[in-house]
C-alpha cells in the first residue's frame, strides 16, 4: 500500500513528507503523509470488520493530526 501510495504521489506531482511512527513500546502508526501543514495518520487493516483505535502518545505530540483506517473497501480512494 505505502509503496502504491509514494507512485502516486510521484506520478501527480504531489509534494509530500511521508515516514512511518513507533515507540518503544511497538505502539505505531502505519503510514504518515504531511502535505499543506496538514498530518494525516493512516493505519491499514485488511479485515474491515477489525477495530482500529489511534495511538494515544502520536496524537498527544500531533494533535492536529487526521486519523484514517484503509481497508479492503476504502483503499482505492487512498491509492487514487
């Protein structure tokens, strides 16, 4: 999926910083894309149906921050 998502980036001529986030705890967030003073944090699921909650530490340093879950139903508008 990051990979899909740094070629379409690339193919659009979309500038954006994109890295991923961990703690020592192994809390992470998948994917982070920042463009436009915007941070938006995706976590990708492949079961739509499994629950995904944002991670506490991430949003206490990012509170602006976007939270998205991508999965099997919603991935095409993540990759287009």
């Amino acid at each position: 999926m990051v990979a899909e998502r740094i070629k379409h980036l690339h193919y659009s001529r979309k500038w954006s910083n994109y890295w991923f986030w961990r703690t020592r705890e192994q809390k992470e967030i998948d994917y982070i894309e920042e463009s436009d003073g915007v941070i938006h944090a995706y976590e990708f699921k492949f079961n739509q149906v499994a629950k995904s909650k944002p991670v506490k530490h991430f949003f206490k340093a990012y509170e602006n921050a976007v939270f998205h879950v991508i999965n099997r139903d919603n991935y095409d508008e993540f990759l287009l």
